[in-house]
C-alpha cells in the first residue's frame, strides 16, 4: 500500500459533502494527476453507483476498472483518435471570433484529457447486461451519475465519456464483456489538478415550466 492510501480513511472520507452542495459542484475535472487511487476508493465509488435505480430494480451494471499502464495505453490510444475525429467540426467552428469562450475552455480541457488519458491513473468503464436484446443505457446512467457525485464527495476528479464507442466492439471484446454486456461509458478518475466548483449552466427558471411548457425563446435550448 503506498503512502497516501495508507492515510486514508475509506470508511470517512466523502461522508461530510452535503448533497445538493456536492450536486452543484461535481463538474467535469479532466485534468488528473498521475498518483494512482486505492482500489478501495474504487470500490467505493463504484458502491456508490450500485444505489442508483433500475428498471424493474434489475440492476444491469457491471463496472470494470483498468488500471495498469499497458491497459490504460491500450484505451487512450483508441480513445484519442475518436474524440479527435469527433472534435474537428467543432475546431473548426472555434475558428470563429464569435465561438463562445466558455465553449473553447470545454474544448481544450476535453482535448487535454484526450491527449493525457494513459496518464489517468483509473479508467472506470460501466456497462450493462442487455434485455431481450437491446442495450439498457437508460439504466446505467442514474448508476455513472451516482459515481461522479461519489468521487466529488470523496475529492476524486472524474468526467463523463462516451466516444470510446467508436471502438466499442474491439474495447469490449478486450475487456472480456460478453457481448450482451456492452460498455456504454468510460469515467477516467484520479486526483485532481485543480478544482471542484459550479460549472456554468442555464438558470433553473430558463427550464423549469410549472403545468405547461411555454417557448420562450426561438433559440431554445
Ligand atoms: C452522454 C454524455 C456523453 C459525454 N461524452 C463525453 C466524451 O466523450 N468526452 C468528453 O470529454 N466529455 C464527454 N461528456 C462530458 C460533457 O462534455 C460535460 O459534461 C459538459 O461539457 C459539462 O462540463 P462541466 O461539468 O465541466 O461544465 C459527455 C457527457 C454526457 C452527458
């Protein structure tokens, strides 16, 4: 056991966070330090997960967590070739003086991890048993969600990916998925470099509609 993971107290740490707090604060961290994180902060976070709801309380997920480099290798390889395929039309629109900033700080922090993800010392891949023969994505997401806000609680950053699915078969197939078992998410977690804090989002009122939904704006959303 390395020293840090000597220090911590699994059953204690990210007890503390209130929930709305932890909420309004679990953005997207993609950048990560390269200190590994205790197998047993894993299990935590990934516990975490196994509280989410289910249809039917059916409980599809399976969490796989690579963490040697070889494997990390393998996944950030492929991983950066289909987010930068999946970039390029938005690059290209940055080109704009007009491009939102707030858009090109999400860019260049999502193209960091890209470039850097071999760095991140766990590559959480969530995945779910298929029913009668279609994927369950729509039951695995309240389980990521619950993992994000547990690595918030407990000070891990993490971030949301999908786009590993270009290469969806071969990563499955190399994670021993069976292939009624597809990954549906890749969740890169590690200490983080800089911080938690409220990312920008629309204000509740642009959204919430009591009784009746009203257009107010063409633009929408
Ligand atoms: C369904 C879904 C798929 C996503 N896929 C990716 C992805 O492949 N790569 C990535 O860097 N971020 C991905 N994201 C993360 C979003 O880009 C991120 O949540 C959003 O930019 C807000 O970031 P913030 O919390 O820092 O404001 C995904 C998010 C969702 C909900």
């Amino acid at each position: 056991m390395d020293e840090q993971a000597a220090q911590i107290d699994l059953a204690a740490i990210g007890e503390d966070v209130p929930l709305l707090e932890g909420i309004r604060t679990a953005r997207a961290i993609r950048r990560l330090r390269k200190d590994p994180v205790p197998p047993g902060l894993v299990r935590k976070v990934c516990e975490a997960g196994t509280f989410a709801p289910s249809g039917g309380n059916r409980q599809p997920w399976i969490f796989v967590a690579v963490t040697t480099p070889d494997g990390r290798a393998f996944v950030a390889e492929r991983y950066r070739r289909a987010f930068h395929a999946y970039i390029a039309p938005a690059l290209e629109a940055a080109k704009d003086p007009a491009f939102p900033e707030e858009r090109r700080r999400n860019i260049r922090a999502a193209l960091h991890l890209a470039d850097h993800l071999a760095e991140a010392p766990v590559h959480l891949f969530v995945a779910g048993w298929t029913r009668r023969g279609e994927a369950q994505t729509q039951a695995l997401f309240p389980a990521i969600q619950n993992v994000l806000l547990a690595c918030r609680a407990v000070g891990l950053g993490a971030s949301l990916t999908t786009v590993h699915r270009a290469f969806g078969g071969e990563i499955d197939a190399w994670l021993g998925l069976p292939r009624d078992c597809p990954s549906c998410a890749l969740l890169p977690i590690g200490w983080p470099l800089g911080r938690y804090g409220r990312p920008p989002r629309r204000p509740v009122e642009e959204c919430l509609f009591f009784e009746r939904y009203e257009q107010r704006s063409p633009e929408e959303p």
